[in-house]
C-alpha cells in the first residue's frame, strides 16, 4: 500500500512538470499574430494559383472548340454544317413524239442541280445534263455542264457572278424545268432564234435598280457560226468548250415585276464578230428580244419577239442577216392539277431574202396535267405549214417531266 502512494505521487510530479514546460514553450502575442500573417499569405497564394488554372482549363476549352470549327471549315465532309449548306436538285423529261418526221421515244434529258452556300454573301451552283439517255462514240447523246458558277453579294441587291451560266434572253433559256411551261418540246422560235438552251463562260452583275426593276449584265464568250451552216444562231453555241474568245459579247436584260404574276423584259446583245474573225464577209452581230409572261388567277399568256441583225456580205447572201420569230401562247388552269394551251409559232433563220422560202409556222394546243406541282404529264398535237421545199411536220406528242 505505501509503494502505490508513492507512485501516484510521482506520477503528479511529472504531470504537472509536463504542463509547465510545456507553457514555457507557447509563443507570445506578437509571434502568434506572425504565425496567422504567414498563414494568410499561404492561403492567397493557393487561392491564386488555383484561379490561374482554372484560367488555362477555360482557355485550353475554348482552343479546342476554334480548332474544331476551323477544321469543320478545312475539312467540309468530316462536318454537318457542309451537308446543311449543300443543295442538290434537278429535273428530266421523256418524250413520245408521232410525227411526219419521227416516231420515238426519248429520255430526252437528265439534269442534276449541285449547290454550296459558302457564307451569307457567297455561294456556288452547277447543272449536269445527259441528253438522251447515253452518251460517247456513236451514241445519241451527251453529257454537258450547262451551269457552273460563283455568286457573291456585293450589297443586299447587287450580286456579281463568274463562271459558267444561262444567257438572261428569252423565257425559257433562264427557266426551263418541264413542270414550268406548256408543250411537250420546248418552243421552236426560243430554240432556233434565241437559241435555247445557251449557256455561256463570263462573268457579270445583276440587281434590282428600284423596287419592281431589275437588270442583268454579262460579259462573256460569243457565237462560233460560219457560211457553211448559213451562219444559223444555234449552230454557233460553242457551249464553254475550248471556246474561242477572239469576239466576246455582251448582253443586257432589262426585267419589270412590279405586278404579282407578271414579268416583262427586254434583252439587248452585241458581238463584234459572229465567226470570231474567221470569215472576212460576216461581220458584228445585234439580237433583240422581248416577252412577256403573265399569270393572272387562271389565265396565262406568254408572248415573246426576238430578232437577230447580222453584218456582212456572207449572211447576206444567203438571207441570214435577218432571222427573226415570234409566238403568242395563251393558257387556261381549269383546275390547279388540269391546264389546256394553245401557241402559235412562227420563224425563219433566213428572213433576210423572201427567195429562200424558209419562213415555218407551227401551231400547237394540248393539255398539262399536274398530279404534283413538280411533276407533270403533256400531251400536245403539232401542225406545221412550211413555205417552199420545206417539209411540214404534222402529229401528236407526249411527254412526262419533274423537278425537286
């Protein structure tokens, strides 16, 4: 018993020797208010260091994301912004056509439309075409790029192009989807006398010049015609392949839309050579066209001149300095699906001299059927009288069409 006394005794000794050693350690005020100064900066210099990362995570974020856009923008096909400002279209039609001079059927054209919006201001279109359903050595038909251009807004209505594109004559050259006129065959005065389809390589401005009024102009390739097809328009279409641009021509179309269904227009074009120099007898080259083309609740009517003034002894000759036609077209919607037409066509490639006896006259009246506003169905009789030797070619024709 006396021997756990002393322990317990001892054990208090050491306990409260430990205690004051202990205080006699602890730091003064002074020191302590150093301590916590320390301790604050520490504490800034985390709190900083922690901002400055979170700051270089953002920024490595946001690289990133421009990195993916500027690679969207390099590499179009790995992005769906390419497929959203990529368009494709197009259209074709087939023929039957029962006439004094043939009886055939025709897929007469294939036509694939491809369009890239670049920016608000910039975009590009194209127009591929089989005719007649094939095309190489021996075949009927061809393969041609009738469109292939850049349009760039210079204001909010005044656009420049370059490229490959339409000449801006006529009513049909700018626009002849199938599901767009009346008549199986597109009409024999815009084929022969504009001539349509022509599509040209220039460059050019287009715009509105005030509310309602709109001009078209373009510089760009001429007609490559000769003696030895009685300088015919149509035949001198060089159509953008290795065309020689020795004579380049200039047109300009003037456009009136003020009313809603109705477009009047007027086209001026002037070509100083249209052999492109290589017949000293024919000389500068003049076309004239006008039209109109009115849709007015359910009646329509397309009426349209067009004129061309050739220079030179050679066209003269042969009575080619003047070629010249017309046609008036009235229609009549029954229903939104059903519409009936008739058009008169009358021209001559050779109007300069009446000997030739080479003015042709082609009536033709039929009906359209649309069970799709983009997809027609034609049926059209046609009755020619010719002058002089020139054969008529009397029948029916029939035809089917589409566009998207």
């Amino acid at each position: 018993m006396k021997f756990n006394i002393q322990s317990s005794s001892l054990a208090a000794v050491l306990l409260v020797g430990s205690n004051l050693a202990a205080a006699a350690k602890m730091p003064g005020a002074e020191e302590m208010w150093k301590i916590i100064q320390q301790q604050q900066r520490e504490i800034e210099a985390l709190k900083a260091g922690q901002k400055a990362n979170t700051e270089k995570v953002e920024a490595t974020a946001e690289a990133v994301e421009d990195t993916a856009t500027a690679t969207q923008g390099a590499h179009p096909a790995s992005g769906s912004a390419w497929i959203e400002n990529t368009q494709v279209g197009g259209y074709g039609e087939m023929h039957y056509n029962n006439l004094d001079s043939k009886d055939e059927i025709d897929f007469h054209r294939f036509v694939l439309f491809f369009g890239h919006q670049f920016s608000d201001r910039l975009r590009f279109f194209s127009e591929l075409e089989v005719e007649h359903a094939e095309s190489g050595d021996g075949q009927n038909g061809e393969v041609e790029l009738e469109q292939a251009y850049i349009e760039y807004d210079i204001t909010q209505t005044q656009r420049a192009r370059a490229g490959l594109f339409l000449v801006p004559v006529g009513i049909l050259n700018p626009t002849h989807e199938p599901a767009t006129f009346y008549g199986v065959e597109r009409n024999p005065v815009e084929s022969n006398i504009i001539p349509t389809t022509w599509w040209v390589g220039g460059g050019g401005l287009s715009g509105e010049i005030m509310p309602g009024w709109s001009y078209d102009f373009s510089i760009h390739e001429g007609l490559d015609t000769s003696a030895s097809n009685n300088y015919a328009v149509r035949k001198g279409r060089q159509k953008t392949s290795e065309a020689n641009a020795n004579d380049l021509a200039s047109t300009l179309r003037i456009k009136w839309t003020g009313m809603p269904g109705v477009e009047l227009a007027a086209s001026a074009q002037y070509q100083q050579d249209v052999t492109q120099s290589s017949d000293a007898n024919a000389g500068n080259a003049w076309l004239y066209e006008a039209h109109a083309d009115i849709e007015r609740s359910s009646f329509g009517l397309r009426t349209l001149y067009a004129m061309w003034d050739l220079d030179g002894s050679g066209p003269r000759s042969v009575g080619a300095d003047k070629q010249e036609g017309f046609y008036i077209e009235p229609s009549y919607k029954i229903t939104p699906e059903w519409g009936v037409f008739a058009r008169y066509n009358r021209w001559d490639n050779q109007a300069g001299d009446s000997n030739f006896n080479s003015e042709k006259k082609q009536l033709n009246a039929g009906v359209n059927y649309w069970p799709h506003p983009d997809v027609v169905l034609k049926a059209d009789v046609q009755q020619q009288d010719n002058e002089g030797s020139n054969k008529n070619d009397n029948g029916f024709n029939l035809g089917v069409g589409y566009q998207f």
